[in-house]
C-alpha cells in the first residue's frame, strides 16, 4: 500500500486499485472449486499440536466426508490419515482437495510434511483466522473440533495461504542469520549481568574504560583481582609480567591509572566481593565463548552473501556484511516482490487505518501484523544509513530541520531504501541514484571485514572471487582500480607479512577478465 510523509510527519494515503477478488491472492481456490464443482472439491483440515494433531475433511460447502479424528506424530499414523483420504476420494468422487494446515509455533511442521510428501497441495492459515472465523459461530467455546470448522471457513474464504519454501542459499543464510542475532542478544544480556556483578565486586573499575569489553586489559586485569587490595599488592611490575606472559598489549600508565583507582578504593568495605568476582569471571567465560560463536557465524554469513546478488547493497556507505546478509536472509529471492510496496508492506510499514462513514483517520500507529523480523532489519539499516550514508543523512536533518517525529524520518528512510534496494538487487544497469555518486568499494569492504575477522586465506580468496560474478558490469572497473591500488600497497611495504598480497592478483585476474567479456559483449550488441 502506497503512502508518501507529508513535512509534518503525517501520512497521507494514494489511491489504490480496485481488488479484482476477495480472496488472498496466495490463497485462492475459487477457480479450482469453478472448474470441478463444489460437491467435488474436498479441504482437509489439520489444528497441531506437540505430539498430535486433530484433522477432518469436508467438501467445500461444508459438508463432513471424514469425521475429526486423532492423529499421532508418527510415520506410520500419516500414512493411516493418507489412504483414509484416499478412500473417501474415492467413495465421495473427489477431484481436487487441499489439505490446510494452522500455524502452530513448529508443531505444524510434521503434519505439513507428512501431507505434501504424499502428493497433497499442503497449505497453513494462520491463528489470526482461525480466531476471526470460530468468534462468530462459537463465541466463548474454543475446542479442536471448532477450530477445524473454522480452518474450514478461512479456507473458503481464501485464508489458506500457499507458502513459498525459501531456496536453500537463502534458508541456510536465514537460519545462520537468526542464531547470530539470538546470540547478540544473549551476549548483550550477560554484558549487563557482567557490569553489575563487577560493579559489586570493584565499585568503580569500569568506569576507568571508555569501552569496558573493548578494552584489551580491562577484564584480563579484573579476572586476575579480586579486590582493589590484590592489585596494590601486586603493583606494576607484577601487572606487567602477568600481562604480557597472557600476550595482552598494555601500556604502563594504563596500569598506573588503575593503581590509582585502587588506592582510592581499598578504604572501602566490600561485602561479598570474592562471590561476586567468582559470578562475574563465570558469566565473562561464557561471554567470550558467545564472541567466538558470533564470529564464527559472521564468517559464514558473509560466505553465503557474496554468492547472492544481496552483496551489491555493500556498495552504500552504512550497509556492511552483516546488514546485508540479514537483509538476504529476512527477504528471500529478491524476485518474490513485485515492487518496493511489496517489501515495506511484508515488514507493515505503513499506518493503520481507521475509517467509518464519514470519519476517515489515515495517520494512525503502524500496523501491528507484519513480518517483525524484516521490519527490524529494515529500521536498522535506515538507523546506519541516517549515521554513515551522506545522502540519507542529509535527508534526515532536513526532516528534523522541519519538525518531523525521529520515528517517521526512520520509516521514511527504509521506505526510499527499499526501492533502491529492489533496483540495486534485481537490476543489472548503472545505479544513478546519489548513494552512488562515490559507492564504496564491495572489495575492500569484504577484505577489511575477513582480516578483522581472522578468516583463512583461502576462504577470503573464495569469497572474493565469488564476489566478482555478482558485481554488476559498471563497477568492474572502479573495482578493478581499487584492488590494484590496494595490492601496490602491499607489495611496496619492505618488512612484515604481505599474504593479502598472495590473494589480491587472482581477484585482479578475475576482474580484468569480466571487464574484458563485457566490453566483448557491448561492442557485439
């Protein structure tokens, strides 16, 4: 649904076209039920649980073929519910059926395997109709048995929806996606826990770092004392050497600044501060191990998006490995999306609408019912855009200049990115928009990001020669120029490893050879 942000913040509604059918377009079975006859049309009906699930069949005017029944999880309970309907296929002179599935967390993920393997089209509606369509019939009265009649009624109302299985680049980029952010979120959380016990066990200690978990000797020299009193016992010189024996970069007037906290410090009575210590090195250890993780998951993530056009978004200043991976994995192929509505509709970024008789309120809260993951994928890419991106920047302190609510200058920012993201995704011609007046190098962005990732040489050469296939033709030139200004860096310098150095002629051979197959190829044409 089309909207555009007025300079006040309001949103303000086009005109949209007419719906040709009241019936979801994924979830249509009108022709179907036209071309074989309704007495002739079957749904099946399945509400999951954990273990089992409750299923009936009925044609599409509501009559029972097969009563509800009980049907256990296991292989050989489907293959039981299967050759029952087969049967009543056959006695009822069934044509077409479909079997629909509610969507139930995972549980309802066995019985719709179960029925698609056997050869049924296998659809899911999800509880929202369920609820909408057994209110009226059964106020108050929630069973299986009236959750089944009303999947029946979402069905023929068109809200059994076929869904669309993700490729298996973009699953495995999805699932990798999900963990990664599960265990940011989880490390954030026992930063926290971090913070307070040690609060408790040295009042006052992270307040000497600007970056307490960045910091390379913050932790290490809070792990190895307890108390403000074991490090003025200790003193420099035994800092020092335990620092460097673990291979912690430092610096002595590091050490002396927390020498000087602790001698201010040790007048105070600490209770518990040896539990608290013990609490907080215990949860530090499982932080580091999140770290390591998330790492390990961010390496692979940006494996899988340079086989898929999704890495070309690198090419604006903002959006890096992991934004444009997320992005991948929340979208799927970006050829499911008709237009750039298609994308902010999916993620519900647009108001919600209020309207009866004469009263119309078109500048409501966005919609509560979207996809939440892509919308925040959407809205985080517009917070680094409006940070990092000169363009959207400039777009947003204009905004802010006018009045405009922070939250409408995000929704707008993802609004006009989503179009330039379609465009840069499914497209193959030059970008004229001014994000890519001066575009950021794909190449140097990915190499900086394994080097600071410690990945191996030879998934880097990988991942940057897959890279290549995906760059659009115009900028095989201005990467071409960067990779070789990059590798006379590497070759002048006299001292010190160079294995970028042992990397960077391939990509450059790669390049230089699709440089030459699309000038072929244009003076061709």
């Amino acid at each position: 649904m089309s909207y555009h942000v007025r300079r006040t913040g309001r949103v303000q509604r086009k005109a949209k076209p007419r719906r040709q059918s009241l019936q979801k377009p994924n979830g249509m079975i009108s022709p179907r039920v036209q071309k074989v006859g309704g007495e002739h049309f079957a749904i099946v009906c399945v509400d999951p649980a954990k273990h089992r699930s409750e299923w009936m069949m009925a044609d599409y005017f509501g009559n029972l073929l097969i009563e509800p029944q009980t049907v256990e999880h296991q292989s050989v309970f489907f293959n039981v519910a299967v050759e029952t309907i087969r049967q009543a296929q056959q006695q009822h002179d069934i044509r077409d059926t479909i079997v629909v599935v509610e969507r139930t967390g995972n549980y309802y993920l066995p019985p719709k395997r179960a029925f698609a393997r056997a050869g049924f089209e296998t659809r899911v509606v999800h509880p929202f109709a369920t609820k909408q369509y057994r209110m009226p019939a059964d106020p108050g009265n929630k069973t299986d048995e009236n959750d089944l009649y009303a999947q029946h009624r979402a069905a023929v109302a068109g809200f059994g929806l076929c869904e669309l299985e993700l490729e298996p680049p973009y699953r495995d980029l999805q699932l990798r996606a999900r963990h990664r952010r599960d265990l940011v979120q989880k490390s954030a959380a026992l930063a926290c826990q971090i913070r307070d016990h040690l609060h408790l066990a040295m009042p006052g200690y992270a307040g000497l770092y600007s970056g307490l978990f960045e910091s390379p000797t913050a932790l290490p020299i809070a792990v190895h004392c307890d108390s403000p009193a074991k490090l003025l016992q200790l003193g420099r010189s035994r800092l020092s050497r335990y620092l460097s024996k673990n291979k912690v970069r430092h610096q002595l007037r590091t050490i002396d600044k927390v020498l000087a906290w602790a001698a201010q410090a040790t007048d105070d009575p600490i209770q518990d501060g040896p539990m608290h210590h013990a609490i907080w090195t215990d949860l530090y250890e499982l932080y580091q191990h999140f770290q390591r993780q998330i790492t390990a998951l961010e390496r692979q993530l940006a494996s899988d998006v340079v086989r898929i056009p999704y890495v070309r978004l690198m090419a604006i200043s903002g959006i890096n490995v992991v934004s444009a991976a997320e992005l991948a994995a929340e979208m799927g192929p970006i050829s499911r999306y008709a237009n750039a509505n298609a994308i902010t509709g999916r993620a519900g970024l647009f108001p919600s609408r209020y309207q009866s008789d004469q009263t119309d309120n078109a500048d409501g809260e966005l919609i509560r019912q979207a996809n939440r993951r892509l919308r925040c994928v959407l809205m985080g890419i517009a917070d680094n855009l409006a940070c990092h991106c000169n363009y959207y920047r400039g777009q947003a302190e204009l905004d802010i200049a006018r009045g405009m609510d922070k939250r409408a200058i995000r929704v707008k920012i993802a609004k006009r990115f989503s179009r330039l993201a379609l465009a840069c995704v499914a497209g193959d011609e030059p970008m004229r928009h001014p994000c890519f007046q001066k575009p950021d190098s794909i190449l140097d962005k990915l190499r900086r990001f394994h080097q600071e990732h410690g990945t191996p040489m030879d998934v880097l050469l990988a991942d940057l020669e897959a890279v290549v296939a995906q760059l659009p033709y115009n900028t095989c030139n201005q990467e071409a120029k960067i990779v070789a200004d990059v590798l006379e860096q590497q070759t002048s310098r006299r001292r010190g490893p160079k294995p970028i150095g042992d990397v960077l002629p391939a990509v450059l051979a790669r390049l230089n050879i699709r440089i030459a197959q699309a000038n072929k190829n244009r003076d061709r044409s």
